[in-house]
C-alpha cells in the first residue's frame, strides 16, 4: 500500500473512531464546539435508575442546559442523575445527583428549577419539566439517569445543549 493510501486510510479510521461507529453508547451523540441534543422519544424508568441519554465529550469540558420532561401521566420522577465515565468502556461515576441540583454551594450547577418553581428537578410531578445549567469537567462522556418512586414507573425525556469550553 502506498503511503498516501495509508495515510488516507488511517484518517478514515480516526474519523469514524471519532464518529462513534461501533460503540455501544444508549444514544449516538458526540460533541462539537456546541452541540445540541434530545432523546429520540421519552423513555420509561422504573424504581431502579435508568438512562435516559449519554452523550460522549471525548476528553472535553462542556457547560450542560438542559431541559428534563416527565412526559408520564401519574407518577413524579425519585432521582435525576448525571454520570461520567473517564475512558471508553470505564466504570461510569456519579457526578450530580439529586440535592446537588438545589446545594448552591456546588459550583458545578449554575441553575436548576422547574416549570412550577416549587418541585425540585429530581422530583418532578408527571406532566412537568425542569431546567438544569451545570458544567461537566472533561471527561470521556456524560450521561442522565433517572428513576421514578418505588414500584412506579414513568417517562422522562431530556432536551439539550452543551458547548464545549
């Protein structure tokens, strides 16, 4: 093989390794300079935590708005998390979860509140949405989980942006 068909072939690769073909991420986004998101449809959680999206930032730093909807008809979401993971095929670790949303001591979560500005984000009433600002220091991805009460079920969907910085 020459060395302009090897090169060629080599950037090819790098670029569907950046591209994300072949890994087994819920949902298939990566970042940019900014880059909008949403779950393809809402999805259903149980009592244990589910994920909702992930998204891979690929070593990279990103400031999150995003808008959290519990798309179910009776039952208020038990948790909202966000999980990072530092390498591919890593051990994913709780980054935000719950009370972290409202502590104003964190300086990773600039906002965070719901369209009744009374519940608070991880506990949202069905049929609600809420909104969080928080920033994600670099790491490989990123990724929303949330569970509904004990026993119950419901759908959450997720609406976004994150801009690297």
């Amino acid at each position: 093989m020459t060395r302009a068909r090897t090169v060629l072939v080599a950037i090819v690769l790098v670029g569907l390794v950046l591209a994300g073909i072949g890994a087994t991420y819920d949902s298939e986004a990566s970042l940019g300079r900014a880059h909008a998101f949403a779950t393809s449809s809402a999805v259903t959680v149980t009592d244990a935590a589910t994920t909702v999206y992930a998204l891979r930032l690929y070593g990279r730093g990103a400031d999150f708005c995003v808008e959290v909807a519990n798309a179910g008809e009776t039952n208020a979401l038990a948790s909202l998390e966000v999980e990072v993971c530092a390498r591919d095929d890593g051990q994913w670790i709780n980054y935000l979860a719950d009370t972290d949303f409202q502590d104003t001591g964190n300086t990773n979560v600039y906002f965070s509140n719901s369209d009744d500005d009374a519940t608070a984000v991880q506990s949202l009433a069905a049929g609600s949405a809420g909104l969080v600002q928080f920033r994600c220091r670099p790491c490989y991805a990123v990724r929303f989980r949330a569970a509904a009460a004990s026993g119950k079920t419901t759908t959450v969907a997720v609406y976004g942006t994150a801009a690297e910085w």
